[in-house]
C-alpha cells in the first residue's frame, strides 16, 4: 500500500470525509470509523461486555482515528514515513488499551499472591500502562493544544512527589509509581473509569445521533422553519440566527461546531439585513453558545452532571428547559434592542423553502419525539439515543415514499440509504474524536484529585475566601472557569471546575440552612452534639441561639472534616441534592462563557472568520449579548428555579424576562429608543423587583416599571 498525498496537513483532515472516485488507502479508515460506530451502537444495547473492555475498546479505536487524522508532523505529514509512523503508534496504542484491560485479572492473582507486596506488573504491563498515559499527554495535546497536557503532568508529580514538597491544605503524601499507575488505569476514577464510560454510553451515540440529523435534512428544517417565526419581525435575521441556533443546539451540542454550521447562513443574512458586523458575529458566538444549554442533548454536560451527582439524566434535563429558554429570549431582546436602535432588519427577504422545512421537519421532529418520550420512560440515554437513529432513518424512508406521490416535487427529503447511513456514522464519530480523547485524558487528573484530597483543599480554600457569601463564590468560580476556558474546551473547563468546585458551592448553601438553624436554637442533643466537636466560644450557644452574624461566624470556624459530618445531619437529603444539582449547573453555566469572553473566545472567533469582522471587537460584542450566562446562575443560587413546583418556575421565568430585558437596556442604553439617568434608574428598581423571588407585588411593580420605561422610550423616539 502505497501513500502518495500531497499538502499533508489538509488532506490528514479530510480522512473521515465520504469516498469519492477509485480505492484509496483512506477507504480503510473510513470502514474502519464505520464500524467502530456500530459497535458504539451495539455495545450499548445488544453486548454485555465488562465496563473496563468496553472503555478500553473505546478509547482504542479513538486513539487510533486520533493518531493518524492529527498528525504531529505538519507539512510533511503527506510523506510515506509520517504515515507508517501514525499508524504503527495508533496501532500500538490501541493494542496497549486492550492488553490493560486483558491483564486485569491476572494482576490481581499476581498481586493477592504475594503477601505484603505492591502491584505485580510484568514488563509487558509497564510498557502498556505508560504509553497509554503518554498518549493521554500527545493526543489530548493534538486535539486541544497544550493545557490539559501541563496539568496531566502536574497531577501526576502531585501524587508521586510534589505533594510532599507543598505546605498547609495541599500538602500530600506520595505514592509509589506502581499503585499510581494501578489507580490510572484501574480505579473508577481513572482513564477507563466514570469519564471513559460517559463517552463510551452516552455522548458518542449522542453525537452519532447529531450525525444523523444532519445528513438527513433536519438540519434544512431548523433554517427553515427560523425563517417562518421570524421573517415579519424586525430584526428578523438575527432572530433566525437566534432560533436556528437554539433548535441546532439539540443536535450539536457544540458553540464552535453551531457557530460554523449556522454561522456560513445567518451572518450574511444579518450582515445584508443591515446589521454591523461585529454584532451579527456576535449574535451567532452567543446564540451558539447557548446550544451546549439546550436540552436535550446539553453537549456533554448533562451527561458528566448526571454520573457526578447520580440524579437522573432526565432530571436535569427537564430542570434546564426554562432557563435555555431565559437565555435565548435575553440573546433575542439584545437583538431586538440593537434593530431599533440603528433601525437594522426593516427590509429583508426570507423565502421560504416549503420542501425542505416539511421534510426536514419530519426528521428533525419525530426523532426528537421518540427520544424524549424513551427518556421520560426512564429508559437510560444510550438507550433512547440508538432508537431515535432508527427513528431518523425509518423517518426518511417514509419522507422518500411521500416524495413519490408529490404531483409539484417542491417535497424534499434526503433518503436515508447505505451510503447516506455511512456518512452519518463517519459524521459522528469525526464530531466525537476530541470528547473521546479530553475524557479519558482528564481521568487521569480526575484520579489525581480523588487520590490526594486536594479536591477538599480546594474546596476548602473557596470556602474560606468566600467567607460563606454565595455570590463571592460563584464570582470566584466565574474567574477560574474563565482562566481554564482559555485553554481547554467548555466540556473539559466544566469537568475539572465541578471536581474541585461544587462541594464548596454546595456547602456554602448547605451553610444557609444550618445559620438558620442556629439562630433558633438547635435543642436537638443528636444535632446539637457536633458542634461541641468545634473549638469556639459561640459552640456554648448553640442550643439557646445566636445572632446570624454569630451562626456565620461559627459556621466559618468548623473545621472542613467535620462540617462534612455535620451537613448530612443538620440538612434534609433531598435538598442537599437539590444544592449539588445547582451547584452543578452553575458550574456548568459558567464554564460556557470562554465561548464568548475574550481573550480566548473560540466561538466568538470562528463567527468574526466568517463575518470578517475584528476577532476582539466581536469577542467584546459576544459576551455583551450573552449576559444570560451570569444572570440564570445566580437565579439558580437564589431562587428556587430549578427546585420549585411547576407554577414557582414559571413566575420565577416570567418576571425575570422583565429584569434580563432591563439589564440588557441598560447595557445598551437604549430600549425601545434612547433613555436617559431617570429611566436608567427606573429600569434599575424594576429589575429588582422582577427578580425578586417570588415575591408576586414587587414581581408585578417591576414588571409594571419595566414596561413603563419600555413605553416612554419609544415614545421619545417618534
């Protein structure tokens, strides 16, 4: 076999692209990544195959795709050479993940024989288990630079010695080479533990499943149909862009992929609709942005969310459907405020195609259907995500069988044979490349934290430089997920901020409830007991009371093993799931703002490419539109919105439009026309009042503001 490719970096890009002409030696590839997807299918409903084979397999075939399409080697990538030495380093990568999970129980026999002794790995085992860690290090740096490389090789020297060497909360015991290597490879929470298993059940067959929408025409439906809702509003092609966004978030996932896939469509559109560049690029990187929010599919946060605090996938999936809708709608009226201010959007054209929007619709609606309805059975995500590719294809073929008796051919369905089947799989996995190399990369840090405690350090640390304010903290959070996100994707930012993060957020919560508590009185002796385990003067109040600035002052002093002791007594299980799952979410929320907040702001840059706008101006433009990101947070940590009954939310949701409307006018300084300090200051006071939590007479008295000044601006206007 022969290579003979010319400009081998771009061709190296094209490998999972469909086949066209004569054989060529990359039609192996493309089998090979056609196969690899159906076992992705199989293995999660037909095969019983252990949780270690399974992940071991998966990271094998995705090491082996890795190595090959992202070769190291740049413009002499093309050359014979460059490709044999891929291909033999993905083969032995893949080969060294199936060995380790071939030789588990021989290492335990070995291991259990030998009294006294560590972990028994034979040479062989050695050179397996560090050159899977050193492909952890190379292909997580191939497919998202050098970052999670560094704290791969940080983690490591944390457990191994540079633990020992640190002073105060994260100084840490080493240990040997072996059990760390053991524990990498082995432990629930290593490379082929929790991580591996979410990628290998739920986010690839996710992404397969988007693979599928695509190259069957849903994704002609989701323009389409944008331009119905929105074509007679003012503004209207930046409202498609808004739209068609959040309706391709349910099939990407991805604020990059989203902004590139709809951006090529609405940003001209925008652009000759009358709107300034930086701002129709913008509008695309925030509206994008908020496709990692937007259930069902919720990239892979909803996922990793689901496996980390062991509530239901279902769950939170329904809890986040109001807040994407608060956020889509604060993208929407920013829109709406800039196409009357530079009166934008009042002459457009938006034909639209009959064909394409009904069959598209089909195949982007009924699939849809058929997943959410499996998920609302309680049938587990792999499950309904394989069912609903059945449900696209099966789909199609009926869309095909219409077409036959449309007398006008305007009806346009996409039919879904072999050869459209295989270029959804090879979409798929192309799209699950880096998921699948990032997860099973940060298992390796994410056995690190669990390993050495330095995730309670952390924890710890937050605690303290919060001093038990919320808002402090989540401002704290808000900085680092911005400082990581600069270097790694959302998914991997909001991965390792939820490990280190989320028991201190939802502790300080946790907090408020046990200050209250402790203002009363705690007359409890079971209750009351734990606290004389802490050295304070006010531990004598406990049972008579105190003030609250007294509770939070004991609160600040309780040593973090036994606070850990005390929260589980003093708060109600449920709700402590109820502050892990916020804490959760506005982790998850604000790890999405790297999209959009320079300097680093990847979605927002790929829109600047395609509206050749300034990259900076439109990054700036970007996180002024997305402001949602910061607002639906702290309605998470202050109002019950994803805690409430159903009538709770949907107040919450309806008033808060009126205060994201006042912040965003604000922002502009301009509503419905130009405004003033008087109604900058009324939309100040009505903001409040709206976000006021269920307090229905400010709610009403903000709104009331809210409109008020919307009115009176329009007003000056004219």
């Amino acid at each position: 076999m022969t290579f003979s490719i010319e400009n081998g970096p771009s061709t190296r890009d094209t490998l999972l692209s469909m086949p066209t002409g004569k054989f060529e030696p990359r039609h192996i590839v493309l089998v090979f990544a056609i196969c690899f997807a159906i076992w992705h299918v199989l293995t999660n409903v037909y095969l019983t195959e252990p949780g270690l084979w399974q992940n071991a397999t998966h990271f094998a075939g995705f090491a082996f795709l890795a190595s090959i399409t992202m070769s190291p080697w740049g413009k002499r990538s093309g050359e014979t050479w460059a490709w044999i030495v891929d291909i033999v380093y993905g083969l032995l990568v893949a080969g060294a993940a199936l060995w380790v999970a071939w030789a588990e129980s021989g290492l335990y026999e070995r291991s259990l024989a030998v009294t006294g002794l560590g972990w028994q790995f034979t040479f062989i085992d050695w050179a397996a288990g560090l050159l899977l860690v050193f492909a952890c290090i190379d292909l997580s740096r191939r497919v998202a630079g050098w970052v999670i490389p560094i704290l791969i090789v940080l983690s490591l020297s944390y457990i191994l010695f540079l633990g020992t060497m640190l002073p105060g909360v994260f100084r840490s015991a080493s240990l040997p080479l072996n059990d760390v290597l053991f524990r990498t490879l082995y432990n629930d929470e290593g490379m082929f533990g929790i991580l591996g298993n979410i990628s290998v059940t739920n986010i690839t067959l996710f992404m397969i499943f988007g693979g599928f929408l695509v190259v069957s025409g849903a994704s002609n439906f989701v323009i389409e149909i944008s331009k119905v809702v929105a074509g007679r509003v003012k503004g209207g092609a930046a409202f498609v862009a808004v739209i068609s966004s959040a309706l391709t978030g349910t099939i990407s996932g991805s604020a990059i992929a989203n902004t590139a896939s709809t951006g090529v469509i609405t940003i001209p559109l925008m652009k000759s609709n009358g709107f300034r560049p930086q701002f129709a690029a913008g509008v695309e990187a925030a509206a994008s942005t908020g496709g990692q929010l937007m259930p069902p599919i919720m990239g892979a946060g909803a996922f990793v969310m689901a496996s980390y605090t062991s509530i239901p996938y279902g769950t939170i999936v329904a809890v986040s459907v109001v807040p994407a809708i608060l956020y889509f709608l604060s993208v929407a009226f920013i829109v709406r405020i800039e196409a009357v201010k530079y009166d934008a959007g009042s002459e457009i054209d938006l034909t639209v195609d009959r064909g394409k929007m009904l069959s598209g619709g089909l195949v982007f609606v009924i699939p849809l259907t058929v997943m959410i309805w499996l998920l609302l059975t309680g049938v587990t995500p792999s499950y309904a995500a394989c069912w609903a590719i059945v449900a696209v294809i099966v789909t199609s073929w009926f869309t095909s069988l219409v077409a036959h008796f449309d007398q006008d051919g305007s009806f346009k369905p996409v039919n879904m044979g072999p050869s459209k089947i295989s270029e959804a799989l090879i979409s798929g996995i192309r799209s699950a490349i880096m998921t699948a190399i990032l997860l099973t990369a940060i298992g390796i840090m994410n056995n690190a934290i669990v390993t050495s405690g330095v995730g309670n350090g952390f924890s710890l640390m937050i605690a303290q430089w919060s001093q038990g304010s919320l808002v402090l903290a989540i401002a704290l959070i808000a900085i680092a997920s911005l400082v990581l996100g600069m270097g790694l994707p959302v998914t991997a930012a909001y991965i390792i901020l939820a490990i280190l993060t989320a028991p201190a957020l939802a502790g300080i919560m946790a907090d408020g409830l046990i200050a209250e508590q402790l203002v009363a009185g705690i007359t409890d002796p079971a209750k009351s007991g734990l606290f004389f385990l802490v050295d304070h003067p006010l531990v004598a109040q406990v049972t008579t009371g105190m003030t609250k600035p007294e509770a939070w002052e004991l609160i600040r002093n309780i040593p973090f093993e036994i606070a850990v002791t005390i929260r589980p007594v003093m708060v109600d299980p449920a709700l402590q799931t109820t502050f892990l799952l916020t804490a959760h979410l506005i982790i998850f929320w604000l790890s999405q703002d790297s999209n959009v907040t320079p300097p680093v702001c990847l979605a927002a840059f790929t829109a600047a490419g395609i509206a050749g706008s300034s990259p900076m101006a439109t990054g700036f433009e970007s996180w002024k539109i997305a402001k949602g990101l910061y607002v639906v947070p702290l309605l998470f940590a202050y109002t019950p919105l994803i805690s409430g009954d159903l009538i709770e939310v949907l107040q919450i949701g309806f008033f808060a439009l009126f205060g994201i409307y006042a912040t965003n006018a604000i922002i502009q300084w301009y509503a419905e026309g130009p405004i003033g300090p008087v109604a900058a200051l009324l939309l100040v006071l009505g903001a409040v009042g709206a976000y006021w939590p269920l307090a229905l007479l400010p709610n009403i008295a903000g709104a009331t503001v809210v409109m008020a000044v919307i009115v009176m601006s329009s007003r000056s206007k004219t």
